[in-house]
C-alpha cells in the first residue's frame, strides 16, 4: 500500500518566554487558517490519522485542522522537539520508531505536527533530502515500495 505522510511545522508562537511551553501568536492563528484551507484541499475527504507533538503550539496548530476534517488528534511523545537531557541516539531512535511504525503499519494519510529541528531530521531520514522548513511549513512524503520520496515542500502556506 502506498503511504502518505504529511508534515507541518508548527505556526507562529508566543515568545515572550521562550522556555515556557506556550501557545500561537495572532500571527499564528492567522497561519492555522491558512493551513486550514490548503489541507483540506489537498486531504479532500481523506481518512487520516493526525498526530501532534504534546507541545501546546503544535496541539493548536493541528486540532483545528484536525477539527475540520471530523477527525480525533492523537498526542505522540515521539513527535516532540529535541530535549537537552537526551542524547542524540535517543532522539534519531525514538524517530526512527515512528518512522518505521508509518512505513510498514501506518494507513494510507498521516498528518502530524511537529518542529522545526525534528522535521528536517526526519525527512532525511526518510528521503534522504536535506530542508529548512519555516513555522507553518508543509512538507509531504510518500512511500513506493520500500523507497520514501519528498513530493512537496511548501515552506509557508498562504504568503
């Protein structure tokens, strides 16, 4: 079976502490929105199962996408930015878990939120291509075969 993987990079945040664990900006919301309409054209009456990062800018940049596609946000530990008590082995192994588990047991669309150090990581992992991707960033992969290829990179929707 084919796979579809669909990355984005959390929107604007908050930042007057960046340490803290805090939500999107107005700019952020404004960027939710644009998402909004540009997944739902290109998901388009889809199953698919959305996964976040526990972060609380990437729960709400995800749920309200997932809210328009009458559709359940599932919080995923492996999807969370790198912490400065792991180690790099434990970062690309809890990665390289997820990976795995969609590549040979996911469904036909996954769509998960994340950030800005893993999805770069995790595309070169799969694909082998080395990105940036800015705050509300899209990436999409597909699978052929055993092979990943990178099919899309929008780096921000909408601007």
């Amino acid at each position: 079976m084919k796979r579809h993987l669909i990355l984005i990079r959390h929107a604007h945040r908050e930042s007057d502490v960046p340490s803290r664990d805090n939500g999107l900006s107005e700019k952020g919301q404004a960027q939710v929105n644009r998402l909004v309409s540009y997944l739902s054209h290109r998901i388009d009456g889809k199953s698919a199962r959305y996964l976040s990062s526990p972060k609380k800018r990437c729960l709400e940049t995800l749920g309200p996408i997932a809210k328009e596609m009458n559709a359940e946000l599932e919080v995923d530990e492996r999807l969370t930015e790198t912490s400065p008590i792991e180690t790099h082995s434990q970062l690309i192994s809890r990665m390289d878990e997820f990976c795995d588990e969609w590549r040979y047991q996911g469904g036909e669309l996954t769509v998960i939120c994340s950030h800005g150090d893993y999805i770069p990581m995790m595309v070169e992992r799969l694909t082998g291509a080395r990105i940036g991707l800015k705050k509300a960033g899209v990436v999409e992969i597909e699978t052929l075969g055993s092979d990943c290829f990178l099919m899309s990179l929008v780096q921000k929707v909408g601007e």
